[in-house]
C-alpha cells in the first residue's frame, strides 16, 4: 500500500491501512493516522499530526514552512489535521508560528477542493467547503458548516461565524457574523443563508429568530451597539441569536456591513 518509490523520515509514524502514492515524500516528525490514503507526489513536512481515514490528492503541500517574514525556524510550529478530510490537488496548508500560537488546525470531515491555501496559525472547524482557489491568510478562524464559494479570500485575523455562505471571488476584510451570505469585493451581507439553515436541521421558528435579528443589525439603520441592545430580547428566547449577539459583540475587525 505504500509504493516503492516514496521517500518516508524513519522518524515519521505511519499508521495501519495507509496507501501512500509514487513519489511522495514524508518527513521528520510526521503522523499519518489509520487508513489515510495519500496519492502521488505529495510532500508533508512536520512537525505535522494527521488523523484517520483522511484523503490528500497528489501535488499538495502539507506542513511545510509558514510564508511569513517573520518566521525564523520556530520551535513552536505544527499543523494538526483531524479525521475524515478531503484534501483535493495543489492546495497548500501551512504550519504555525510563535508569535501565532504556534498551530495551525484543521477539524474533522472538511471539504477542502483543489489550489485552496490556508496559511499558518489558521483555526479551522468541521464539517467545511472550500470551493476551489480559496485562500486564507494567516490567523483566520472558520467555524463549523461555513461554505466558501471558489476564489474566495479571506484577510488575515478574520473569523468566519458557523454556517455562514460565501459567493464566488468574495474578498473578505472583516468578520463574518453566523449564519450569513456574503458576496463581493469588498464582501457585503446579501442576507440569511436560510437554504443552508433548512437543510442542516434548523427549525421555521429559529430561523424567522434569526431573519428579525439579521434585519435589526443590517436593516434598521442601528449602529452595533443600539443593535446589540435590541437583540437582548430574541438572545433570551433563542440560543442561536444569543451565538450570532455575543459573535458580533466579541469581534475585533469588526463585522461586514
């Protein structure tokens, strides 16, 4: 299951089940979990743990040195990778740095299509699409069932709330709030991803919650703060308005508006 022509670090652990292609290479202090498969000409570079039943395409680069000026052979640099991944061809995913924390971390089942970059000291959650040539800058944080639409971009330190939908080429300079679509360059809010919403479970009610709390922070006319003060009344009679409240009253870019 491993072919004869890949180069493997005697120090890198490999788990049980695992097929590696024709001429990838695998380095020092690298973790591939149980029945990951990973095709050919791949190059993963450690300090890097990858999880279970994971899918890595040939031509990715995974682990390898961050691309920031700043880095300067950091003791504290690793990628962590979850399980259940997809990882299509040519994307590049980077380590962390000191100054960043150190890691950069992928969650479980995620959907990640070709050329997509995400760079070092990013957070990313699960169950995300990465359409393709989307690219993250460093220390972006993604939370769970955010879909990207291809050749999105994403400034550096920007979080992306759950849920949330952006369009093809959107440019992405400020927090996204939950649950919203997003669109253009630069990203404005083009309304509640209730399509997203139906299809992942969410009740009729919590939704026409989260359409009145959409419309008083981006319909009204309200600064942030007024419009936080008016959400207090739907946070207490739903918990996914509190979440989408305390996202914008904790975020730190400030929200696309």
């Amino acid at each position: 299951m491993i072919h004869s022509t890949v180069l493997i670090d005697p120090d890198a652990r490999i788990g049980e089940n695992v097929s590696i292609g024709p001429y990838s290479v695998i380095g020092q202090d690298v973790t591939i979990g149980e029945d990951t498969w990973i095709g050919s000409h791949v190059v993963i570079k450690g300090p890097t743990k990858i999880g279970k039943s994971n899918r890595i395409f040939q031509f990715c680069s995974i682990g390898d040195d961050p691309q920031d000026k700043k880095f300067n052979n950091d003791s504290n640099s690793m990628l962590e990778i979850g399980d259940h991944n997809v990882i299509r061809e040519y994307c590049t995913i980077n380590r962390g740095t000191d100054h960043g924390g150190g890691k950069t971390i992928i969650g479980n089942d995620n959907w990640i299509m070709a050329y997509v970059h995400i760079a070092h000291d990013c957070n990313i959650g699960s169950n995300i699409i990465f359409a393709n040539n989307t690219t993250l800058a460093g220390h972006v944080i993604v939370d769970d069932y955010a879909i990207f639409g291809g050749f999105t971009g994403i400034h550096q330190f920007c979080q992306i709330g759950k849920h949330c939908f952006t369009a093809i080429a959107s440019v992405v300079v400020k927090d996204v709030p939950p649950y919203l679509i997003i669109s253009g360059n630069t990203a404005r809010p083009n309304g509640l991803n209730r399509e997203g919403l139906k299809r992942h479970g969410f009740k009729t009610e919590t939704i026409n919650l989260l359409r009145k709390a959409y419309k008083i922070v981006y319909r009204e006319g309200l600064t942030v703060t007024l419009a936080l003060e008016k959400l207090q009344d739907l946070a207490v009679k739903s918990a996914e308005v509190r979440y989408f409240a305390e996202f914008i009253s904790q975020s730190k870019r400030g929200i696309v508006r």
